[in-house]
C-alpha cells in the first residue's frame, strides 16, 4: 500500500470524524477536532481561534500544548507580528512563518525573542479564514517545539483542506446544540448587544438581505441595545420578527418571516397548538388548565383573526410553529 494512499486515507478519515463530533457537546468540540487533526498533520502545540476583524482578541478559543496565557499574549501582537499580517492577505491559504521572514531574520527579531521564544514556539503555520458578509475570521496555527522540525509544503495543503472542514463543522455543531433547544424553524445567528455577528446562519443573511433595504454587512441592521426589553419584535416594516436569548455576553437571534400565526396572544397560540395536534376541547382545556369554553372562545377568535373556518386550514397556516 502506498505512502500517499495511507495519507489520503488519514485525511479522510480525519475529515469524517470531524463531521461525527458535531452530534456531541459543543463545549469540547474544537478541542476533540484539534486532538483528530493529530492524525494527520503532526504538531506539538495548536490554537484555534474565532474572532471579528473589527476587534482586537478572539471572542472564542481553544489551545492545545501551549499555555492558556497564550492566546491573549498572541493578540497582543497583532500589530506588529508581520506573520499575521501576511495570513490576513492571504485568506484559505496555509502560510510557514518561513514564508514571511528566513530562519535568521525570524530568530533574530524582537517578536521571537520577546513573543514565540517565551512559549517555546520555534515553528508555526496557520490559516486564517474569513466571511466577508459577517466580519467573522478563523485562525488556525500549529506549532513545533523543536527549531529542527520543519514543516513541509504537504503539512500545508492538509492544513488548508481540514481547516475548511474544521470551521464548519464548528459551527454546524453549534447550530445543531442551538436548534435542539428551540422547535421554531429559525433561522439564527450569534451577536453582541451591539448586533456584530459571531456567527450567522446563511439563511439569517439571505432573509435581512431580502427585506432590509440597506445590504447587510458584518451586523444586524438594528441594536439589540435598543430593541432588547421585548420577545418577537417586529423588524424590517412588520415583515421579519425575531426572538433573542442571552448567551453570556453574546446572544442568539433567531429570526423569520412573519406570518399571521405571529399575530395571536401568547394563548391563543398554546390553543392552536393544542387544537392542531387533534386535542379536544376538553383535552385541550385540561392541559392548558382553562374551562373548555376558554378554548372554544379562544379559537373562535382565533378563527376570525385568521379568516379560516377548520381545523384543517388552521393546521395549514399553523404548520411552521407546531411543536412536538
């Protein structure tokens, strides 16, 4: 069996479980994929860190093999570490620190000797990937210990082709733990009380993209600063409502088009629910703990507000927000 054969096979491999992890716990998710990566690409030390370009640190992070300290120090440089400035020009594209400066410059510098040589850092790659529409950047960089241990141009090409899978799989991962705590087909996305992204679903783009007149870049097109006091508030002239939940400093909008179902109390929704999942009025009351004649004039209200007259067409225009 050939050398490349067994190295493909790795990658593969590598790959598959990657995409296997995101059914577990979000919170250890990148650091199994760090771990997996191993498999493939060889290193002593790794980081994987998310951030925006509009700031200055990484609002999320994962190190292996190097201090903890060490993400914070890495910041620090930003601007004047020329390394990250040429993975910024470089988006998708692995790049060797002997890329940007030779053996003697590198050692020789300030950033080595005051940065890198402090925590034992004597080799590194990395990748940076980035969404233009959101402003979201992911850096991935691997380090060796030992001066002697270079990394090669394969080390390379198999860093770029698992970082892509690396940054979707995290946040496939991350939507499926989101989606599993709410049963409204949403589309969402990660912000701050500003309204910067973190990370947004496709569809959340495309939808304040279809009614919003201004294009949307990098954040919402409102504050959540000034909106945060109410639940399913209405966006974009009463076509988009959206919900938000509270994730530490950051939140989770969920986010879509409204329909006449948004129009009904919090009660007459619980009511439909119940109506449509083939409740009675007696059923329907017992588990709502109302009088069945709570319930039938509910529904006849609802009935008016929604200019239907069966079940099967409230079930219709209620399809969206049936829970199971």
């Amino acid at each position: 069996m050939s050398s490349k054969y067994i190295e493909m096979n790795a990658i593969e491999h590598t790959i598959s479980n990657i995409y296997r992890r995101t059914a577990g716990q979000t919170d250890f998710y990148r650091r199994h994929v760090i771990t997996e990566i191993a498999r493939a690409i060889d290193f002593d030390g790794a980081l994987w860190g998310t951030g925006h370009l509009g700031a200055n640190n990484f609002h999320s992070v994962e190190v292996l093999g190097v201090d903890d300290s060490y993400p914070a120090a890495l910041a620090e440089t930003r601007d004047t570490n020329p390394i990250y400035e040429v993975f910024k020009a470089n988006p998708g594209q692995a790049i060797d620190m002997k890329n940007v400066m030779d053996d003697a410059s590198f050692y020789s510098s300030q950033l080595y000797q005051d940065f890198f040589a402090r925590f034992g850092v004597e080799r590194l790659m990395g990748v940076i990937l980035s969404d233009e529409t959101t402003g979201i950047f992911t850096l991935i960089s691997l380090y060796r210990f030992e001066r002697e241990h270079v990394f090669t141009e394969d080390d390379g090409r198999r860093l770029e082709r698992l970082a892509f899978h690396m940054v979707r799989g995290a946040s496939q991962a991350y939507f499926i733990h989101l989606s599993h705590q709410q049963s409204e087909n949403h589309a969402l996305a990660i912000c701050d009380q500003h309204g910067v992204f973190y990370e947004a679903q496709p569809e959340f783009i495309r939808l304040l993209n279809t009614y919003v007149n201004e294009p949307v870049v990098q954040r919402l097109p409102f504050s959540l600063v000034e909106t945060i006091a109410g639940e399913g508030t209405v966006v974009a002239e009463g076509k988009l409502r959206f919900r938000h939940e509270r994730l530490g400093d950051l939140f989770c909008v969920s986010l879509w088009e409204q329909s006449p179902i948004d129009l009904l109390s919090d009660r007459e929704k619980e009511v439909v629910n119940a109506i449509v999942h083939g409740l009675s009025f007696k059923e329907a009351a017992k588990k709502l703990k109302v009088a069945p004649s709570t319930v039938s004039n509910h529904l006849y209200k609802i009935y008016r507000k929604l200019n239907v007259s069966t079940r099967t067409e409230l079930a219709e225009m209620a399809n969206p927000m049936i829970k199971e």
